[in-house]
C-alpha cells in the first residue's frame, strides 16, 4: 500500500505537524503507520513520553522493528538523536539507498497508508526514504524562500527518479500556516502559479491554527485536539484530497 513522505529540506514548514494530522485521519478507517526518519524525532516525542528503546535504525541493519501502538489504527516507529551515527554507518555499503525500501515491504503487506516524515536536510536517510516512497507531498510555508526550496526539491526527486526510483511520483505543495490576510501569502501563491506549479498545489490550504500548535503541546492530533477548529477542518479536506490524488494516479 502507498508509503508517502512528507519531505522539503526547508525547517520548519510543516512536514511533522501534517504526517501527524494526516495519519490521524487516515487511521480513522485505515491501519495507518508513521515512520520518523527524523534524528530530531519530533514526531516520535508527540507520541511517546520517553525515550524509544529501539529506532527505525533497526531497519538499515535488515532488522524487523515491532511497531508501537499509539490508538486503534495508527502505529509509529519511532526515531531518536541516536540515528545521527546512521549515515556513517551505511555510507560505504552496496544498495545504501535501497535499505529502508527493502525493510519496508513486509510493512506494505500490513498497513493501508505508511507516511514517512523526513528531516529538513537531504542525507542518505532522506534518500532513503525517497527511494522507498511512492509519494511525496511537499509542505510549505508561503514565505520569501518557500520557492527556492520547492526548486531545490524538485531538482533532488528529479535525479532521485533518475537513478533509483523512477516510480516516485510528487503528489503535491501544501501550504500550510496560511494567512489569508497577509497580501505576502496571496503574492507567493500567484508567483509559484506562474512558475507552472498551480496544478501540484492542493486546493486545501492548512491555516495558521493556534489549535494545532496547543494540541502538539498535549500530545493530540487536531481531531483529539478540538475537532471543531479551523486545523481540523483543513487537514480532514487536505486528507480526502491527498487519497483523491493518490487513486487517480493509481488508475493511470
Ligand atoms: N497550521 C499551523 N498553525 C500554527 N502552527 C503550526 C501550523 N503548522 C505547524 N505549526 C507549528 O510550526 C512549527 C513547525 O512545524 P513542524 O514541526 O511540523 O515543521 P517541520 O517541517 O516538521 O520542522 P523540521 O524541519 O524542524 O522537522 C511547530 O511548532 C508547529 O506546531
Ligand atoms: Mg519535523
């Protein structure tokens, strides 16, 4: 079943916040699970209070990781500051892209929907995960640089598709923390249009919510959180166009 990643190498744009939200939603009827490739391990800490006794590092050495239940339907395995030494590790080894795509098909066969989140920076296990990913989603944030970073990791899932995986399919831009009062937000919006990319920017746009960012305080998801607010209605519609997009490519 499809594993998407939510990568941009740009910090801060979203990408934990919306693998949470997103999961969330599919876990409602789907067996969903969340993969952090991340050594900051955001989104491990959303979940879980302490310190994981085993990581997805397990996965680069061939080994099986038992994912950890977090409610029904929605299963983690979870990173920690510990996967920092992973890269040195796998740097000179045959196949060292294919390591997370091998490890990752028995967890095919169990779960509907896998999302990696991946760390703001493209290392071998960002690459990894690209090459292990039948889709990307691209969060950003409609700021100055957000174009700069959608070139960037356009050019990286480009040579990606190149040389390791020509399955790799970008599902979309999602703008997240939009403000539709700043004429900034409306200004970048028009200029990635006119750079060709108005057709991979999903209608929904995730709006600056001060629930989203309470609820990851208290360790819930938006719809845990205060299903009511402006977070839960935009990641439920970004939800429902995620899988749209994702079956109309499959028909292809
Ligand atoms: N729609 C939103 N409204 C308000 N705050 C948000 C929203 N989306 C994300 N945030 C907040 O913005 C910050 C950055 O989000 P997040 O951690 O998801 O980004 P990231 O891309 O994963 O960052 P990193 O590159 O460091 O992994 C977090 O504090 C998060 O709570
Ligand atoms: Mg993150």
């Amino acid at each position: 079943m499809p594993i998407i990643s939510l990568m941009n190498q740009k910090g801060g744009v979203g990408k934990t916040t919306t693998t949470i939200n997103l999961a969330a939603q599919s876990a409602i009827k789907n067996r969903t699970l969340m993969v952090d490739v991340d050594n900051q391990a955001n989104l491990t800490k959303q979940f879980l209070s302490e310190e994981p006794e085993k990581t997805v590092e397990e996965l680069f050495h061939g080994r099986y990781l038992e994912p950890i239940e977090i409610k029904k339907n929605l299963f983690l395995l979870p990173s920690s500051l510990e996967l920092t030494g992973i890269e040195n590790k796998i740097a000179d080894k045959i196949s060292r892209e294919f390591f997370l795509k091998k490890a990752l098909k028995k967890y095919q066969e169990e779960f509907d929907n896998i999302f990696i989140d991946c760390p703001p920076n493209v290392n071998l296990v960002t690459i990894n995960a690209l090459t292990a990913s039948d889709h990307i989603i691209c969060p950003i944030i409609a700021d100055a640089f957000s174009v700069e970073g959608i070139e960037g990791m356009i050019s990286v899932c480009s040579l990606l598709k190149e040389q390791v995986n020509p399955d790799l399919n970008i599902l979309g831009i999602v703008v997240t923390q939009y403000d539709e009062r700043l004429s900034i937000s409306k200004h970048i919006l028009k200029d990635l249009e006119d750079r060709g990319w108005a057709d991979d920017i999903f209608k929904t746009k995730v709006r600056v919510n001060t629930a989203i960012r309470q609820g990851q305080y208290y360790r819930k998801d938006i719809f845990q959180y205060d299903r009511k607010s402006h977070g839960a209605m935009d990641y439920a519609k970004l939800g429902q166009e995620v899988m749209k997009r994702i079956n109309n490519y499959q028909k292809l």
